[in-house]
C-alpha cells in the first residue's frame, strides 16, 4: 500500500479508539444499557424443608441472560429470562424463569464497583421422576450482591452471592408444595453501552 492511503487509515482507527475511551462514563451513569450472564457459572445449594423429614439438600446449574437499563444516576432497573436443570440420577427437572430487578450501583473506585440487585420472578419448573411428573408454579423472591471489575472499558466481570426465597410455590396450581429457599454464589459476565 503508498504510504500515503496508510496514513489516513491509521488517522482515523487512532481517532476511533481514543473517542470510544474519551467519550466512555463510569458504569452506573444515568441512560446506560447493560447485558448480563450467569452462563451455566451460576452453582447454588437449595435446601428445601419438609415437615416430619430429613431436609433435602440439593445442587442446582442454570443460565440465566439479564437486560438492564440505568434511567437515574447509579439506579437500574432490568428484567431477566432464565432456564434452568437439575438431574439427579433418573429425576429431573427443568424449568423456565422471568422476572423483573431493580439494583443500584455503588463505585468501589475507578475500574470496580459494588451492584446489589433485588427482584421478583415467575417460574415454572416441571419435574419428572420414573413414576410421576409434575408442574410447580412459584414466586420467587431474589437478590444478588456482585463485585463488579472492568478490566476493559464496557465489559464487567464480577462475583458475588446469591440468594431465592419461593414467596409461594403451587403444583396444578391450586396445590400448595414445599417451598425452596437457595443460597449460593454465582460469576457475571457482561457488558454496557451508552
């Protein structure tokens, strides 16, 4: 190539990397757009108690992709969609996730912050066994308290707590079962733009 077609080239990648930087705010500035995963890196231990028996302690794998938007300073509000599995030995379970958050955005400095999420989800999880299956339709309180890094601007990598409490859980819908109430950590990974 002449040297001088390379020239402007060069002129306007340098001038498109360094705006990207220039113009780039901290995250949890007001009308940022950010996208997070769980993607099969979320792991929780449930316990779930039963009257009259031993509890059932068991061990849960999902994904979960998360949409949130910061429409004040440091406040975002999301909605997520998630599904998740669980096999113990022939028993399954699967199930499908959708819900609403709210979180706020606290700066731990210039590259990490502190992001405390709070929400409501529906779920529905079918379980099957040899011998039987059935449908449970619940309300799930949730929340999560993630250390956020930005190693690069835009991306968040973070890692923190979890947990789901069932506010009300119904099989055939008119059957009330056990509820579940979950702690665990769980690995984001994500990123946002303005």
């Amino acid at each position: 190539m002449p040297r001088s077609s390379v020239a402007p080239i060069a002129l306007v990648l340098t001038l498109v990397a360094t705006a990207g930087d220039a113009d780039a705010r901290p995250f949890g500035e007001k009308g940022q757009y950010i996208v997070t995963t769980d993607a099969n890196l979320d792991y929780q231990r449930d316990t779930i108690r039963i009257d009259g028996a031993d509890d059932v302690t068991r061990t849960r794998f999902s994904f979960r992709l998360a949409g949130d938007y910061t429409s004040f300073r440091k406040v975002s509000f999301g909605m997520e969609i998630g599904f998740d599995g669980e096999i113990e030995g022939f028993d399954t379970a699967k199930g499908f996730r959708f819900g609403g958050r709210a979180g706020y955005v606290l700066p731990l400095g210039a590259v990490a912050s502190l992001w405390p999420r709070a929400g409501l989800s529906f779920d529905n999880t079918t379980y099957q066994t040899e011998t039987a299956q059935v449908t449970v339709r619940s309300t799930r309180l949730t929340a999560s308290l993630p250390v956020l890094f930005n190693p690069y601007p835009q991306v968040l990598v973070g890692l923190g707590p979890t947990f789901d409490h069932d506010l009300s859980a119904k099989a055939a819908t008119t059957v009330d079962v056990q509820r579940l109430t979950g702690f665990g950590v769980h690995m984001t990974l994500g990123f946002w733009w303005e």
